[in-house]
C-alpha cells in the first residue's frame, strides 16, 4: 500500500486490516498506518516493501494542491518515476494483481464546455484528456506506463479515474464564499464527488477483477442522476433539473439555507466502474438528502474517521505552501 498516511491509503489499510489481511504500507511520512517510511521512487525501498506480496495498491501521488509549491520534477519523480519504479518491481515480484489511483482531474481541459452556454460535458473513458497542469500531466503518464507493463509483462493492471473525495474545502475563493462547505459537498455528488468508502470498495473489487480483466480503466464517481438529455439544461438551469429529479430537494435545501448550483459543467460516469468490477456506490444524492432530512452527516463512518489531513505542514487555507 503506497500513500498510507493519506485519505485513501489509510483508509484502504484500516479495512483490509480489519479483514484480516497482511498490509506494507510505505509513505515518506510516518503513521499509524505507514509500516516503511520511504519514497517509492526509491527501487531499494520497493523492492524491500514488495518481498511476500502478492497485491499492490498504489494510490500514493503528489495532488493538485502541490501545484503551487513543488517543482514539476517532483510530481515526475512521484508520480511517473515512482509508478514505474513500483511496476518494475511488481512485475519482478510475481504480483498477481496492481492498482493504481489515478484522477479525474487528468482529462484537464475536456473537462468543461468549450463555449459560454455550451451543454455540460458528459465524461466517460472514452473523453481523450487535455491535461492542464503538471499534476494531469503526470498521472495520464504513470496511467500509460501502466497499460504498457501489462502489455510488455502481462502485469494486471486497473487504474481508477477517482473523482471528488477529498474532506478540505473547495479551492475556489469565490465557491467558499457563496456556500457552505457542506452544501458545496452535497452538490457535488450530483455529478463529481464520491465518498471514500466508495472509492475503497471499488479498489478492493478492482484487485480482486484484476487478473481476469488484464487491463482497465474505469471512472470511479458517485452515480449521477442525470442523463445526457440534461446537459443542456445543465450549463444554467442545473436547480430545475435538479428539482424535477428531486422534488424534495428545494425544500430541504431551505430548511438549511442552502442553495443548488447555477451550472454544472461536467457529468462523471460510472457505466463502466459498475459493469466490469460489479461496484455499487452507497452513497449518492438521493443518500444525501435522506441523510440531511433524518439530521445525519451523510458522510461514511469510514470518511468520517479519516477526516482531513492537508497536503502540507504548514496550512494556509485549501491550498497550502510548502
């Protein structure tokens, strides 16, 4: 397990901890859940955590929020160097199984609609990535290094397209001002967020599909309601499409003083996440509204436990310097 000290690697080894399973996690920072403390650019150390293992889950990277305070060759060396070096060294180590945590944030500019008043994007796999920064830029990369192995290697590889999942709040200055975090969360599993005992069901079910399915790439996103007939309506009217599909919604949101967004620029879709890993999300919209009418976090436990962890020593606010 690569990343144990963050979101997902610690919540990825408090479950399979609490099946029983045997876990090597290796961070460049020390946790509870973090067995090796090193860099998985570093092969001596790879090769060392890899001994005995027969699953490597690598969800380990430099996020968006590094953008603003490490070098581009650090997101190389982590994210391209590191995946590679971990491939390597699966393949070497006879694995039976590899997945890597990818993002959403990799299709960059295919994103959102080209023009003002253009219909909402509707993602699938199919959506050919434009990335816009040095983190998109890596992770299409260390995606590609993986289909290559499993090619060159026959390694089983799934690497998962992760949406929304992260607890802090909203980067955008003029997002956090107009809505509660909260709010802005429960929005966002219309069409781009997912709940972290989501995001470890669907690695757990990729492991396990892995050898059979030899490569895939899937979009990990909570089920959105929408259909592509909506997309229109999306980009500008997102509240009217959002109250026909939910017409308890308005009055919930006004209970709290809450607001729908204007625009929805994107759809994640799931079709295939759920088809070929036989995953089934729990916690969706329509989970968000219930929760919110019975007074319930609409969280998971398992989201709630984690909590949020930053990305750097020192916070500054959502996005933090080094």
């Amino acid at each position: 397990m690569t990343g144990s000290a963050g979101h997902l690697g610690e919540a990825l080894v408090r479950v399979l901890s609490e099946q029983g399973r045997e876990v090597v996690g290796v961070d460049v920072l020390d946790s509870p859940f973090t067995t090796v403390v090193g860099s998985i650019a570093d092969r001596d150390v790879v090769r060392a955590c890899l001994s005995g293992v027969t699953e490597v889950l690598h969800p380990a990277t430099l996020h968006k929020p590094h953008v603003g305070s490490h070098e581009r060759q650090a997101f190389v060396d982590t994210n391209v160097t590191g995946t590679l070096t971990l491939l390597e060294e699966s393949v070497a180590a006879g694995v039976a199984g590899f997945v890597f945590t990818s993002t959403t944030s990799a299709f960059g500019r295919a994103l959102t609609p080209g023009a003002a008043g253009a219909p909402a994007t509707w993602l699938t796999e199919d959506v050919v990535p434009v990335p816009r920064n040095v983190y998109g830029v890596t992770k299409t990369a260390a995606e590609n290094l993986c289909e290559l192995v499993h090619r060159d290697h026959r390694l089983p590889v799934v690497v998962l397209r992760t949406s929304r999942f992260f607890p802090e709040a909203d980067d955008r200055d003029e997002v956090r001002e107009a809505y509660e975090d909260a709010n802005i969360k429960a929005n966002e599993f219309l069409y781009r967020r997912v709940d972290l005992a989501d995001v470890v069901d669907a690695h757990l079910l990729a492991l396990t599909r892995a050898p059979e399915l030899g490569f895939g790439r899937f979009i990990v996103s909570a089920t959105t309601p929408f259909t592509s007939a909506d997309l229109g309506a999306l980009h500008g009217s997102a509240g009217d499409v959002v109250a026909r599909l939910f017409p308890d919604q308005p009055a919930e949101y006004a209970r709290r003083g809450w607001r729908m967004f204007d625009e929805v620029d994107r759809v994640y879709v799931n079709d295939r996440a759920r088809s070929a890993l036989g995953w089934r999300p729990r916690y969706d919209f329509r989970h968000v509204l219930d929760s919110l009418r019975a007074d319930e976090d609409f969280r998971s436990p398992l989201a709630a436990v984690v909590g949020a962890k930053g990305y750097h020593a020192v916070s500054t606010g959502p996005y933090t310097v080094r």
